[in-house]
C-alpha cells in the first residue's frame, strides 16, 4: 500500500499563542514523517475564513485524509467549517491529553471533546486517539491512516458488473444508489455477451502464454494445456474490460451460461488477476464484491470470497468454500496448487488448493439494515482443511466460536458469502467503518 498523505492541521484557539504548541506541532509532524507518511502541513487557522483556504489546498494537494492536531480548546467555527468543506475526505481527530499539566488550561481535551460533539452532530464520523507523540501512539495513527487510504480509494473506486445474478441468489441484491451515497463507489454493468465476445477475439498466444504461466506454479495438473487455454480466453478478456473501463475490481455471473452452456469457468482467470492485483467475485454479489476489495487493500494482499459450506462440529470450526478461483498465492505452496475440471460439472478450469493454517479476517458488507449499511467481522484461525477436499477449502475456528458465529450469521442476518485474507484486520476494519459511516457488527454472545 503506498503511505498515507496526510492534511495535518494544528488546532488552537486564535486568542492563545502559546510556544508549546509549535513545539507539539513540529514534534508530531516530524514523527509522521519519520514513520513514512507524506505529511501536508496547513498554516494554524485563526478563523472560519482560514478555515476554508485551508480545506482548498488541501483538496488540491489530494490528501487521503485530514488530522485535526489539538493542542489547546479551539473556536468550534474553525473545525466545523474545515469539517464541512471536506465531507468526502476521512477524518482523525488527535489530541494531547494536556498541554500543560498544571496549568490545565486552555486544554486540548477541551477542543477534542468540544469539537468531536459538535462534528458528529454534523453527521460525520470519525477516528480520535488522545496522547502525546509516542511510537505507541504513533503506532495507533498509522494504523487509522491505512484504513483512511482504503476508504479514500474506496469513494472513488469502480466496481464491474458483468450480468445478472445467478439465479435463485436473492441475498445477493442491492440498491446500487445505498453504496455510491454512503460509500461514493460506482458500478459499471455490462452485458455477459460482451464478455464472451472479448474472449472470443482475444489471441491464443495469450491465452497459451497465460496457461503455461499458471501451469508452470501448479503441484498437479488434471487437464489439458488446450482446455486451461480455452478457459482463459477470460481471463484476457476480462483484463481487457478492466482496462477498457478503468474497473478496480469486478463480478460475473459465472453459471448457468458460461459453466453450463458455454462449458467454460472464469475460475482460472479470477485466480489469476486476483494475483495481479484486481479483486473479483463469484455470482454477481456486489456487497461480497466491495468486502473483498477493502480486504485486499487492507492487507496489500490477495483476498477471497467463500460460501459457508460446512459446520465441523467437532472441530468447533466451519467449512469455508468455492469453486477453485483463489490466487495461488493464497496456497502457501506451489506444490498444493491443482488444476482441474470443475468438480460437479467436468467443465471449465479451476485453481484448487486448500487454505493453509493461520490468522485471518473475515468480513461481509451487509445489504442496508434499518436504512444503513453495515459491515460484519470476525477473527478465525484456520486449521487443516482436510486431505482430498475439492475446490478451495478454508476450515476455521471463528471468534468467540463456530457456535456464536453461525448464530450470528442468522441472526443478524448476514449473507451467504464470506470474504477471507490473512492476518488480523479487524481493528483497521473498525477505524474503516468509523471513516466509512458504517455501522461495525462482530460475533457477540
């Protein structure tokens, strides 16, 4: 993930001119910087009019978000007016816990408190650590800058449609106008026909080329060099659609028609730009679609989108599932990668390895509860998938169990599908939420 670019904007009240708080300014700035960050320092605003200038430039100097630095209680107009001119751009609040401890006043806590309320009341959410300038703290901001990037990217990303939903798949529906109001992305559709006529015009030798490159990390290959190239006409097909109308990621309906029909599985293809960078999901589930985005840039990694396939009672895990479309970097090992036919059908090409052990996330954007989108997440441990399992096959113990999450899951409810990466995300999905307006729902007993 490339560094945050932060609009860094020092916060005191313009009856005070107080030499410690340049001291704290220049203290935190270097710090950021220090840590990676592409810091742009804005000029102390003494009123509402500085305000606006400020927001401006730091519009024009496209940061990915705005830190409010309070050092001392601050005029409310100046924060609500940079607040108001910049409603796209995610929001930290960071304040010292004092300025001078025995002079208590004035006081950034003040300032935090004073400007936090009157901020929400505005309707905008947003991420606040209180501390002075220390690796632990700084640990805190980086962290909530990473989830700002992604929700920044988020606003201005383009999701691809490419069909309908498959049938019979009715939790997979959204109004489109939910996710661009709250979340700013745009969906592009467009017709299964054009897929299938790009795959039909792409050139072989690309095809071949894709083929040999997918075989050469393969531990086993179970059909031929022909097929697997026949099959990754999509894959150069899509990547030219992507190309074509600048999509950061994309969903097709993949059965009945191409599966059954065409006796062709996007599988192979999904693995392979899932490698290249550009998230993708099964079955026209634009909300499962949109988890595997923000999990991907999370954790600058592949992510995956499952069905929920099995409950192993007596592992106290469940069974995680699809049809063989991971990235095999998500195998561990080359040597687990196998191609095959898909496995109910015989058709198509498919990437298929069980999920290794280890720490992962799972998340799932929900379809709007009670006028507001939310997202769900939980922490897991993946465990052996099992010796001969078929597709790609995560088994994981969730968070607090596979009992409280599965009643969770119902409950809630959340759909079907289930987007996976590894590692522990869930806090910088919770600061993602607060930049995002989202409301964060994990398992609770």
């Amino acid at each position: 993930m490339k560094p945050a670019k932060v609009g860094f904007v020092t916060c005191v009240h313009p009856f005070y001119d107080l030499p410690a708080v340049m001291k704290h300014r220049e203290a935190a700035i270097q710090a950021l910087v220090d840590r990676g960050c592409e810091v742009a320092p804005a000029p102390v605003p003494r009123n509402s009019i500085d305000a606006v200038e400020i927001a401006s430039s730091l519009k024009k100097q496209n940061v990915d978000a705005i830190l409010l630095f309070f050092c001392t209680w601050v005029a409310e107009e100046i924060t609500l007016t940079l607040v108001r001119e910049t409603p796209d751009l995610p929001l930290l609040l960071w304040s010292l816990p004092y300025l001078d401890r025995d002079i208590p006043m004035p006081s950034p806590m003040s300032g935090l408190t004073t400007s936090g309320s009157n901020i929400r009341r505005l309707g905008k959410s947003f991420v606040y650590t209180i501390g002075q300038v220390t690796p632990t703290r700084l640990d805190r901001i980086l962290r909530a800058l990473r989830s700002a990037v992604v929700a920044r990217a988020l606003r201005r990303a383009r999701f691809g449609i490419i069909g309908y939903p498959c049938p019979g798949m009715l939790d997979v529906g959204i109004d489109e106008s939910d996710l661009q109001k709250s979340l700013g992305a745009v969906t592009v559709h467009l017709d299964l026909d054009v897929l299938l006529r790009a795959a039909q015009d792409s050139k072989m030798e690309q095809t071949f080329s894709a083929a040999d490159a997918l075989i050469a990390r393969a531990g086993g290959v179970d059909l031929s060099r022909e097929i697997l190239a026949e099959n990754l006409r999509l894959y150069v097909a899509l990547k030219e659609l992507v190309n074509q109308h600048k999509l950061d990621a994309y969903c097709v309906r993949c059965w009945p028609e191409l599966r059954d029909h065409h006796k062709l599985t996007p599988c192979a293809a999904h693995a392979l730009l899932a490698e290249e960078g550009i998230p993708n999901s099964c079955e026209v589930d634009l909300t499962a679609l949109v988890s595997t985005w923000v999990l991907s840039k999370l954790s600058d990694s592949p992510a995956f989108n499952f069905d929920v396939t099995g409950y192993l009672e007596e592992e106290g895990a469940i069974q995680l599932a699809h049809c063989g479309a991971a990235a095999p970097s998500l195998a561990g090992r080359d040597e687990m990668v196998q191609l095959r036919r898909h496995m109910r059908t015989g058709t198509g090409a498919t990437v298929e390895f069980p999920f290794p052990e280890g720490t992962v996330t799972l998340a799932k954007l929900l379809r709007p509860l009670d006028g507001r989108l939310k997202l769900f997440a939980a922490r897991g441990r993946a465990i052996p998938a099992g010796a001969g399992v078929r597709g790609n096959v995560a088994a994981v113990i969730p968070e607090p169990s596979a009992e409280v999450f599965v009643d969770n899951l119902l409950r809630i409810p959340v759909e079907h599908h289930l987007a996976l990466a590894y590692g522990d995300w869930m806090d910088e999905l919770a600061d993602f939420c607060e930049f995002s307006g989202l409301e964060y729902l994990r398992p609770a007993c």
